[in-house]
C-alpha cells in the first residue's frame, strides 16, 4: 500500500469513527430521551450522587461533550448548581473512558455480530422504540471495525522512513502532540475518537509511547472546547459548568506534563500491549484528577460565579429561551425544550390577560399599547415553536412523545389565537371606549370583571393541565365551559334588564358591553380546547355537564336576541355605541 492509499484508508478509518460515535449517542438519547435528563437532575443533590451520574450517563452516551450540554441545559434552567454540574462533569470524563477501555481489547470479533444483530433489530422494529437498540448496536460494531482499519491503515508506516522522521520529531516537541490532538479534538467534537485514533496507531507500532501520552492529554484538553463554544449563548449559569471543567482539564494537564516520564516508566508495568498501556493512561488521568478535583468542586463553582456573574435578564419576551437546534438530534429532549417555551408563551399571555382589564377599566393608552406589543412577542414566539418542533424526528419518536408534540402545537395555537382575540378585538373596543368618552354602569363593569377573573383562572387551569396532562384537570377546565356560558347569559338578562328600566350608561354602553363579553367567552373556547387534547389522548370519555346543554341550549336564543336588540337601539337610539 503506497503513501497514497494509506493516508485514504486512515482517513476513512477516522470518519467512521466520528459516524459510528455519533450513530451510538443518537441511538442512546432517542431510546432513553428525558431519562438521561432525570437521571442528571435527580443526582445532583449531592456530589457523589452527581459524580456517579455523570459516569453512567456518559457510558452510555460516550460523549462527555453530548453530557455537558445536558449538564448546561439543566444549569440555565436552574435545576443543577454549578458545583453539581462540575461533579457531574468531572464524572463523565471517567465515563468516556470505559469506551476506550473496552475497544482495547481484542474484540474485533464482535463488530460483523453486532451489525448484524443490529441490522435485524432495528429493521423489525421499524415503528417501535426498540429500534434505537438496534442503531447502538450498529454503531458499536461499526466502531469496532474503524478501529481495525486504522490499525491495518498504520501497519506500514511503522517502517516508512519520512513517518518516522515525523513521530521521532513529535516525540522531541511534547507541546506540539499537545496542541494537535487539542486541534483534532475540537473539530473532531470527541476526545474518545482521538483517543482511539492514537490508540489503534500506537498498537500498530507507529507512535512512540512518549508521544501518545501527550496526545491523549491533547485529546483531553480539546475535550472542553467544544462544551464551551456549544454554550457561548446561554446565561451565565448555563456557560459556567463547562467553563469550571475545562479550569480543572487545564489545571491537570499542566501538572501532569512535568510526570510524563514516571508515566511511561510505570504505565507499561500494567500490561505489555501498547494500546493498554495508551487507555490505561487515559483512564489513570481522568480517575486521579476527578477525584482530587471533586472536594474542591464549591470553591470552583463560587469562583467561576466571580468570573461569569448574573446579568440582569433583558427582556426579550419574543426570543426562545428553551429552543435549541443542538438538540433535534435527541426528539425526547427537544420536546421537553419545546414544552417550557410553551409555557414561558402561556405566562405572557396570563400577562396580556391581566393588563387587558385595566385597558377596558381605565382607558390607559400605553397599557394598550403594551399589550399590542405583547402580542406581537406572542406571535414570534408562536412561530418560532411551531416550526422547532415541526423540525424534530417524529420518526424517532415513540407514540407518547409524538402525541405530546401535537398537544405542543395544539396548545400554542390556541394561545396565540387568544392573544389575538386580546389584540385585534378587545383592544379595539377599549381604544373605541376610550375616544368616545363611554363608560359601563357599576353593574355592567362588575359583571365583565367576573367574567374576566373567572377567564384568567382557566387560563392558569389550562396551563396546569398542558403542563401535567392530568386527566381530572382537564375534567375540570371542562366544566368549566359551562360556568362561563352561564355567566355570559346572567350578564346578558341582567343587561337586558337595566335597558328596559331605562339606564342611560347601559344604553350607552350596550354594545360595547356585549362585544367584550363574546370576545372572553371566544378566548375562554380556545382554553378549553387544551382539555380536549389532553383528554382525547387518554381515550377517557367525555362526560357532558347538564349545565352545559342547558348553556348551549340557550347560545341561539341568546344570538336571536342579541341581533335584535342590536336592531332596536340602531332604530330607537342612532348615536348609541
């Protein structure tokens, strides 16, 4: 094989590491989704807790940079301190390990078995979780085969004369071999591939055991570039734990350069192959500095909040806090990003809520105006999560997360229907109250403010039920159709009863009073539609409230009457409005 050939073969051997990496990770975060997520946050109470986390999800993900953005996440969100975040972190260097550890061995038997096996599994569950097994197994036997590759790929150049001229230059230069497998590892995204790449060269014969030390510490300090990139945008809880785990890689990289030659007098004592020896010293390295680090994990976290302060949030109601594209490779975790930035939507629109009744009560002009601008931030906000989750792999999904979501997309569309409804419809009847001069009587304000408390209450009822998806909230919101149908035709007759005695704010105000209450009730039917999704997922039956059909009952006589009092005063009363 001629320089040409060898360097193609390396190369691809290299890139079907990256893949098969990459297919092992997907494979993990789409069969365990959210569990990753909870095994985090679950164990980050307590540093040993975290510390062992941060091992087993990483031995499954085998990537600590795919861990440290989970780690992040759950830190912006404020579920993970950032001292537990550095446990966490510290923990999953280790479990990177395992990896490296076990391809070491020669296993290279195994890699047709588990394609094979994976292949099978994963084409007879075509729409069935179980598939993503089948991708891991894919990705591991694929794994195993680079690694063969680049072992074979290498095997000449332990005798070509310009390559040894180059190992023999590197192993004189310790910060160059430093400084390239940092280079590798960062646009590589993966310290196990670099340390695979050197491991498999340095069974081949073709890298010096003094150099291959110092590339795998190369491959551990480019490790912490990506995290920290991959986090520039977050807050600064989020940026501060992949921060505070590359202050503690760099802190023992630098120590443990001057160590190097007691490395390569004792490691080789341990086993006599070459890539052991390259594993067992990346396993040592990430095992002494993890556990010499981890008492000190409160002194770095209270040091990086010195270097990386709060900022005072800026707001920015438009702008997705909880969306991140990074995250549309794992569908489970996309979605729960999904499901917060459809709540942060609902506590905006609760906020349009409220202020729209002092508009309607008070003709405050800015209050007007910032609740159209509120809506335009509801607008963006409802785009913008509706095309993130039209963006995520329902094919990966199971049928649980799929139905989720759809009630996601259900939800937001109806939230920003109703802040549409507060825009374009009650916000211009309060601009037409307000240049006119028309104010309600007592008895007609009052009954629009308990239409409107008992409005705002669903909307917190329906935000708890998107939220838990509990079955008997849902019930409830649903009931509760019939409460506001009840109240809309009390106000209506009450209504009705103070034109008949002749009162002339009510007279004045008819039909604005009534316009404002058919337009709650419309926002109301758009609350009540997040019940129905929630219920219609459970399959439970609906149980229809006589109440309700006795309210629906009476919507048409109500319309009939309300046309014809509408005809009545634009015949009796021409400069009404």
């Amino acid at each position: 094989m001629n320089g040409s050939e060898t360097l193609i073969w390396l190369l691809g051997g290299i890139a079907l590491i990256l893949w098969s990496i990459r297919m092992i990770r997907t494979g993990m975060t789409r069969a365990f989704g959210n569990k990753l997520h909870d095994v985090v946050g679950a164990a980050s109470n307590n540093r040993i807790t975290a510390y062992i986390s941060g091992i087993l999800v990483t031995c499954g993900l085998q990537s600590s940079t795919a861990t440290s953005l989970i780690v992040a996440s759950l830190a912006r969100q404020g579920a993970v301190t950032t001292a537990a975040g550095l446990a966490i972190m510290l923990g999953a260097d280790v479990g990177t390990t395992f990896a490296a550890q076990l391809l070491s061995f020669k296993v290279h038997w195994l890699a047709p078995l588990l394609i094979l096996a994976g292949y099978i599994i994963h084409s007879r569950n075509d729409h069935n979780p179980r598939r993503h097994f089948g991708r891991i197994a894919i990705g591991l036997g694929l794994l195993m085969l680079a690694l063969r590759l680049i072992m074979q790929a290498t095997d000449p150049l332990r005798s070509h004369p310009v390559m040894l001229e180059v190992i023999q230059a590197m192993a004189g230069e310790p910060l160059l071999c430093l400084l390239l497998a940092a280079g590798i590892t960062w646009m590589a995204h993966s310290s196990l591939a670099t340390v695979l790449l050197v491991m498999s060269m340095a069974a081949g014969g073709a890298l010096p055991l003094d150099a291959a030390f110092m590339l795998v510490l190369g491959a551990n300090l480019g490790g912490v570039i990506a995290p920290i990139a991959a986090s520039a945008s977050y807050e600064p809880a989020g940026r501060r734990v992949p921060a505070a785990n590359a202050f503690v890689r760099i802190i023992g990289v630098v120590l443990m350069i001057p160590f190097i030659g007691l490395a390569i007098k004792y490691v080789p004592l341990a086993d006599p192959d070459p890539a052991r020896q390259v594993v067992n010293f990346h396993t040592a390295f990430n095992l002494v500095l993890s556990l010499a680090a981890l008492p000190w994990c409160n002194v770095v976290a209270r040091m990086l909040v010195r270097i990386i302060p709060d900022k005072e949030a800026e707001q920015a109601p438009g702008k997705p806090l909880y969306l991140d594209d990074r995250t549309l490779e794992s569908p489970a975790v996309a979605i729960t990003g999904a499901t917060r930035e459809a709540r942060r939507m609902a506590d905006q629109l609760s906020i349009m809520m409220h202020q729209s009744m002092v508009a309607i009560r008070a003709d405050d002009r800015m209050v007007i105006s910032r609740i159209r601008k509120a809506d335009d931030a509801l607008d963006q906000l409802y785009d913008r999560i509706k095309l993130f989750v039209t963006r995520i792999a329902f094919e990966d999904l199971d049928p649980q997360e799929s139905a989720r979501a759809m009630e996601i997309i259900t939800f937001v569309t109806n939230m920003e229907h109703a802040g549409d409804i507060i825009d374009k419809s009650l916000m211009d009847l309060a601009e037409k109250k307000r240049e006119n001069g028309i104010s309600f009587s007592p008895q007609g304000i009052r009954e629009i403010e308990d239409i409107h408390t008992s409005l705002c209450a669903s909307l917190d009822l329906a935000i708890n039920v998107f939220t838990t998806r509990d079955p008997d909230l849902a019930r409830d919101l649903l009931a509760r159709k019939a409460d506001m149908r009840l109240m809309e035709r009390s106000s209506y007759d009450a209504h009705l009863r103070r034109l008949v005695s002749g009162n002339a704010s009510t007279i004045e105000s008819s039909s604005l009073h009534l316009d404002i209450i058919r337009d709650l009730r419309r926002i109301h039917s758009h609350l009540v539609a997040v019940a129905h999704a929630v219920l219609d997922r459970t399959g439970l039956p609906i149980d229809p409230d006589p109440a309700a059909k006795t309210a629906e009952k009476s919507d048409t006589e109500q319309q009939r009457d309300t046309a014809d009092l509408s005809d009545s005063q634009a015949g009796a009363l021409p400069s009404a409005g």
